[in-house]
C-alpha cells in the first residue's frame, strides 16, 4: 500500500492527468472558436472549408464547459492531491545545502588565515 501511495503521490501521474484533461476540454474550445470563424468567410464554389458555420453561442458554450471543468478540476484533483503531497511528503526545510555550507565553511577558514579568496 506504501507504494501506490508514493506512484500516486510522487510521481507526476495528477499532474499529467490534469494536463490531459485539461488541453482536452481546450481543444474543444479552440475547435469551436475556429467553426465560428470559418463560419464568418463568404463560401465560395471550391467548398474550401467543409464545416458547417457555428453560431457563436456555441462558442461561448465550450468556453463556459471549459472554465466549469477547469474549475472542477482545481478544487477537486488538485487542492487535495497538493494536501495529500504536502502531508505525506513534506517539503524540505530552506536553508543552505550541506556541499554549499562547507565550501563557505572553507572560504572562512580561508579569510581568517589571510589567504586571499
């Protein structure tokens, strides 16, 4: 069980998941703005754009879907998957790292000797 817990929570599985759904449920919002546009061109007799010209309630409805499910995901996937990260997997203290402290540890015995740095 200590396991899946640190694949889940370790590894960037949420954050690649909410990446997918997120530029999914994008894609439907570029997709339905690029309807709309076409959908504004004259059409000619070449047929050029194939698509069925969209209303631009349309898209304002993907971009509606989009801000409703991006704001799912948020408070639903990752509020608590960055409480459960943080609980589990607290982040290390600041401070200053153990090869930095002791060449600055050097520089001082150094300077106090008279050497020049």
């Amino acid at each position: 069980m200590n396991g899946f817990k640190n694949f889940l929570l370790k590894g960037n599985l949420v954050e690649i998941a909410t990446g997918l759904i997120v530029a999914l449920a994008f894609a439907g919002v570029v997709t339905s703005f690029t309807e709309w546009l076409t959908g504004l061109l004259p059409e000619t007799d070449s047929q050029i754009f194939s698509t069925a010209p969209a209303s631009f309630g349309a898209f304002l409805n993907a971009v509606l879907s989009f801000m409703i499910m991006a704001a799912v995901v948020y408070f639903f996937i990752i509020v608590p998957y960055t409480k459960a990260k943080d609980r589990f997997f607290p982040a290390a203290e600041e401070g200053t790292p153990a090869d930095v402290a002791v060449l600055e540890e050097i520089r001082d015995l150094l300077k106090a000797r008279g050497g020049s740095v």
